[in-house]
C-alpha cells in the first residue's frame, strides 16, 4: 500500500477515496469542496486528456490540471488493473 | 442519537405554531426554493406557481431570480426560484451571491431545499450550512426515479427523523410528491445539523449520508454508458461534434431558412398576404397611408415580412435543436474539448456555455456570463458574445443567403468571425488587469429530453421573439419610412457613401440596412436578405456586408444588458471597439476576396 497520489498521478479507471485537498490561497479546496470533493469522498478518474474527468460520489466532474493535482487520493489496491479488466469486473 | 427527543418536541412545538392555515401577516409567506445547481428547483418552481421558468439540463440556467405566486392550503404565498448554490461560505460566482443575498438578507420566511437524490452528501453540506440560518426548513429529495435507476436508496423517514424537518421524496416533471411537499410546507422547522452535533459540516453531511442512503452498483445502460464516454473523449467527441452541428444545419438551414421561408415568404405573404393587404389598402385615399403600410418601406411588406416569413421559420427550428442539445446535456461537454482553446483567450472552458447560449440570444446570455468566476473573465465573454457570436434570428439570415450562395461563403465568413473573436479574445486576455480562474465544472447526466419541456421551452422561446422582435421590426420599419419621406435615408447614404461602397465595397443602398441592423442586427441582416434575393447584392459582396453586420453588436437590447451588467462606461467601449473592429474586418476582407478574385 502506497501513499496518497494526486489524482493526476492516476490512470483512467482508477478508483479509491479522497484523502485530503490541498488548501492554498487559490481557493481550489474551497471549490472543489463546493461539488463534493472532500476528505472521505469515493473518487474514480475516467479521462485525462483534453482535461480531467472524474466521478465524485454520483457526480461527473471536469477539471483542468492545476486543480486535479491538488486532489490527493488513496487509490483501492483491487481497482488497480488495466482499464480494460476494470471494465469486465464492475459488470 | 440522545438529541432527537428533545428534536421532536420541538418540531411538535413548531407544528402547533404552523399549523393554523391561515394566519395575520403583514405580507405573503415567502419560500426560498434553494439548492445545488441542476437538481430541479426550476421544474418545482412550475409545478407549485404554474409560472414558466426556463428549465434545462446543465447548472446555470437561473441566473437571477424568478417569483412567482402561489396557494398553499389557504395561504397566498410568494415563491422565489434562485440561481443554484452549492455552499454559502466561501468563493462565490455572481448568480450564487444572488441566492446568498436573498437569504442572508431576509428575503425568505421558509427555505425548500431542493436535491438530487443521487447527491446526498453535498446536499447535506448545504443543508447543513442552510440550517445555521435559522429558517424552518424542508428538504425535497428530488430525482428519486434516477437515483433508484443507480442504485441509490435513501431512507426519507430516517432522514427526516434526524433533521426534524419534513423530508419529502419528488419526481417533479411528473408531478410525484407534489401534494405531499404542499402538505409539508406547514410543519417546516429548523433542522439540526452540523452546528448542534457540534462538528464541521463536510464530516456531519458525510456521516448523516452514510447512515441513510445505501448504494449498490448496478451497470447502467451499457448504451448511455458509452455515449456518455464517446461524447467527451476528443477522438469520438469531435466526430460526434461534426454531426451535431451538419444535423443542426440540415434543420436550421436548409428546412428552416430554405424550405419553410420559401414557403412562407414566397407562398403565403408573396401570393396571399401582401397581394391580399395591397388591395385592401387601395381603398384608402391617401397615398402617404398607402405607402406606409405597404410600400417600399411598408409595415406589412416589410417589416411584418420580414418577421414572420424570414426571421420566425429559422429561429423557431433553430429554438427547437437547441431546446433538445439543453435538455440532453451535451453542451456542458463541449467545455471538455474547448477549455485549451478559451485558456488561450483569458477564459475556461466553463464559458462555452454563455457562447452557445448566445446563438439563441446574445442579451441572454450576457447576463449567464454571471457564472463565470472573475470580473475579467465576464468582461472578455461579454465582448466575445457582442463581438462574434450570431444569435439565432441573425443565423436565420446568414444561412438564408450564404447557404443559397454557396458552403464556402458559409466558411468564410464563420471563418473571418472566429478569428476576429482569437485575436479580440487573445489580446484582452493580455491587455485587460486581473485574472482568469480555473476550469471546473459539474457534466450533468445525459438525458433523454422530455418532448413536453422542449415542446412549452420552444412555444415560449418563440412567444418571447414574437413580443420582443416584431414591435422593434415595426419601429425600424417606421423609422426609415419616416427617413425616407423626410429625405434623411438620401442623405444618409450619401454620408455613409465613403465606407459602404469605398471601404466595404457594397452598393449605396446597404447604407439603410446597416442603420436598421444597430437596431437589431436580424433586423439588417433580413434587409440583406431580401436585397440578395433582388441580386443586388454579388456573392462576394453578401459575404462582406453579413460579416460587417455579425461583428456589429447585436441588438440596442444587447447593449443595454452589457451597460446593466457591466456599467455605462464597460458599455460604451466595448460598443466602440466592436464597431471598429467590425468595420475594419469587413475592409479587410473585401480588399482580400478582391485581391484574389473571390466570387463564391
């Protein structure tokens, strides 16, 4: 088991819970907060590129880099493997 | 929970204060209906008041607030629809500060809290900052039938048993849980929440979620699973963009400007109407009547003409598309892909919803510019939509003519628009002090739409055109009749004689029509139209003068939206800036299309 991870560091698929959000003077936590991303949210990274997309408890969320970084996550070991298993194991 | 005793007496104690149905006031009740942005409150708002409030699927659509009254038991109340807040605390948006004001400011005697039932957990963390407020509350768990298609359960009796407030479940476009919310508007209470357990509100609203709502994940649609994903993944997403946009030009251009305005314009004002009114007119012995109303410049021949034969048939498919891509939810994924291009110009991809927005209208849209973070960013979008945006009755006259021109005169002048809005859009991020915030924003689910919301949105749309455009079209109208007796319009051309036809290289008579299009730009655009049909005007010269004309700002509404939202002095530059910018383009471009012998 590996520390927390920003969620930037994630592949597509991954899934696990938010361990804490950066706080700074950017007011990133603070909006991030605001659609639910806090400490104890599940958390499951579905795009990387053109932005970042992820779902939050039931709801999809899009995010450029700098406020992706700031998500730090502890990812679950069994929803590690390669998209493609991920896919097969959720159905 | 050793609390909840002491909850339930009180909430008994409360009851027995509320209940009476009628009751002295000084003036009606007023209920909030709040909530996070995208849960309903819109479609509640109707269903309570029966008043319209525009309802879509993407957060943002109420930008300010909507009052409407209502009957609730027998009691007259005031019902106030807000903009969607997601917390009270903290960095707000300018349509969020609107809801916080209402509340902050005792503007509302009872709140309803509106929420996705799927969401539970950020609806509880406004819950739990509502309750510090000190006002009786409900909380409607709307969306229930999506929420259990997820998978989602949330027990309403515990919820309501932990809050001590009415807890009511909805499915409010159908109308479920209606009577149930009006029955339980009397026992609203204060409920309990962070604060009285003593904790911060994000770990209460977590715990509270946890404890009365199960989830088992169950597969969704495997169908709306994938489009879900293809619509947001630029190697899909762009494809299924391109056929988005050709299948909304196959309506909006071709049935609507071509197939439906021919119909109307030729068919039922060429051959029954105007003959029709002509001849009633010749019974008046006065030529001046004659002429004004149908004459060259005639009430019936042109300006209601132009309204209803030209104008209505394109903006009322274009009304209906664009009511189906809201109600979908695809707009919001537009931002995905577009966020680096609107980076580029000092904005996020959050404003591609104020930009599409303004292809219905610019006026519109100028104030959802309010969902954008900073003042900077509102400006630059402002000047954006004014700039180069065509709202739908100009886009009725461009694809009427261009379309009839040729697909590469369509391009050119969307091509020399867009590059206009690069350069603008680059350099004010450069020029202008402040700063551009960063991109977040919340995909709402795709959805099926309703065909009864898109069908009253679109009636709606169009009764709004009809109020706001036809009596403008008529004043125009008026107006250069007037001119014309008066000898002005001649003067006025011969004036306007150096840029019109030295600059822009059009005939003298364009003139009139771009006085007419400062009014409405539509307005010109359609006096174009009709002098293109007469071909007076070349395929070049069509591209030149409909350029000028979508640079120009939109409509006299327009600006006076900018100079409200934005004050007098924003205002007047950004009116001065596009006037030349728009004039300068259009040179350019008729030099350009002459230097390389472009005739389309």
């Amino acid at each position: 088991m590996q520390g927390p991870l920003p969620l930037t560091a994630l592949r597509p698929a991954a899934a696990g819970r938010v361990v804490r959000v950066v706080r700074d003077l950017t007011g990133r936590s603070e909006r991030l907060a605001a659609l639910g991303v806090t400490a104890g949210a599940s958390i499951r990274l579905l795009q990387r590129f053109p932005v970042f997309v992820f779902e939050c408890d039931q709801t999809e969320i899009a995010v450029e880099g700098a406020m992706a970084a700031a998500i730090l996550v502890e990812v679950d070991e069994d929803v590690r493997p390669r998209p493609s298993t991920v896919f097969r194991r959720r159905r | 929970m050793p609390c909840s005793g002491a909850g339930v007496c009180d909430r008994t104690r409360l009851r027995a204060d509320v209940a009476p149905l009628l009751q002295l006031r000084a003036r009606p009740l007023r209920i909030a209906l709040v909530g996070n942005p995208n849960v309903g409150k819109s479609v509640l708002f109707q269903r309570l008041t029966g008043k319209y409030a525009t309802v879509s699927n993407y957060p943002g659509t109420t930008v300010a607030l909507t009052k409407s009254r209502a009957v609730i038991g027998a009691e007259v109340c005031d019902v106030v629809d807000t903009p969607g807040i997601n917390l009270l605390e903290g960095p707000l948006t300018e349509d969020e500060r609107v809801t916080r004001e209402v509340l902050g400011q005792g503007g509302a005697d009872l709140v309803v809290q509106v929420c996705d039932a799927r969401n539970l957990r950020r609806a509880l963390m406004l819950t739990s900052q509502l309750a510090d407020l000190g006002l009786p509350m409900v909380l409607v768990l709307n969306m229930t039938d999506e929420a259990r298609l997820r998978g989602v359960a949330v027990d309403a009796a515990q919820l309501s048993e932990r809050l001590h407030i009415p807890v009511v479940e909805t499915v409010a476009p159908e109308g479920r849980g209606l009577p149930e919310l009006r029955a339980a508007l009397p026992l609203a209470a204060r409920p309990r929440a962070a604060h009285a357990c003593g904790i911060e509100h994000g770990a209460w609203a977590g715990t509270m979620a946890s404890q009365v709502r199960r989830i088992q994940p169950v597969p969704t649609g495997r169908f709306q699973e994938w489009l879900g994903r293809a619509v947001r993944q630029p190697l899909t997403g762009i494809p299924i963009l391109a056929i988005v946009l050709y299948l909304t030009y196959l309506i909006v251009g071709v049935f609507g400007a071509q197939t439906l305005v021919g119909l109307l314009e030729d068919g039922l004002f060429g051959q029954y109407l105007n003959p029709v009114a002509v001849a009633l007119v010749s019974a008046i012995p006065f030529t001046f009547v004659r002429e004004f109303l149908t004459g060259e410049y005639g009430l019936v021949t042109m300006g209601l003409t132009y309204a209803f034969a030209i104008v209505l048939p394109v903006v009322a498919t274009f009304f209906l598309v664009f009511g189906f891509l809201e109600d979908s939810g695809y707009i919001p994924r537009l931002a995905v892909f577009s966020d680096r291009l609107f980076r580029a110009m000092g904005l996020n991809g959050k404003a591609v919803l104020p930009m599409v927005l303004g292809l219905g209208c610019d006026t519109m849209a100028t104030m959802t510019t309010r969902i954008l973070g900073t003042p900077k960013e509102r400006v630059i979008a402002i000047t954006l939509l004014a700039l180069g945006v065509p709202c739908s009755a100009q886009l009725a006259a461009i694809m009427g003519i261009l379309g009839g021109i040729s697909f590469s005169a369509l391009l050119t002048l969307f091509g020399v628009v867009l590059s206009q809005m690069l350069i603008v859009g680059f350099l004010a991020a450069r020029a202008l002090p402040g700063d551009r915030s960063e991109f977040i924003l919340e995909l709402p689910p795709l959805r099926l739409p309703r065909l009864s919301n898109l069908v009253t949105k679109t009636v709606v749309r169009i009764r709004w055109y009809l109020g706001e455009a036809v009596p403008l079209f008529l004043i125009g109208t008026a107006l250069l009749f007037v001119l014309d007796r008066a000898g002005a319009l001649a003067a006025l051309i011969q004036m306007a004689r150096p840029v019109v036809t030295g600059a822009l290289g059009l005939p003298s008579e364009t003139a009139p029509v771009f006085v007419m299009g400062f009014l409405r730009r539509d307005y010109g655009a359609a006096g174009l139209f009709s002098m293109a049909e007469s071909g007076a005007l070349s395929g070049a010269q069509a591209v030149v003068a409909l350029t000028v004309m979508t640079l120009f700002v939109p409509c006299v509404a327009n600006l006076l939206m900018i100079i409200r939202e934005r004050g007098a002095r924003t205002g007047l530059a950004i009116l001065a800036a596009v006037t030349v910018i728009a004039l300068g383009a259009g040179t350019a471009l008729n030099f350009g299309l002459k230097l390389l012998q472009v005739t389309f």
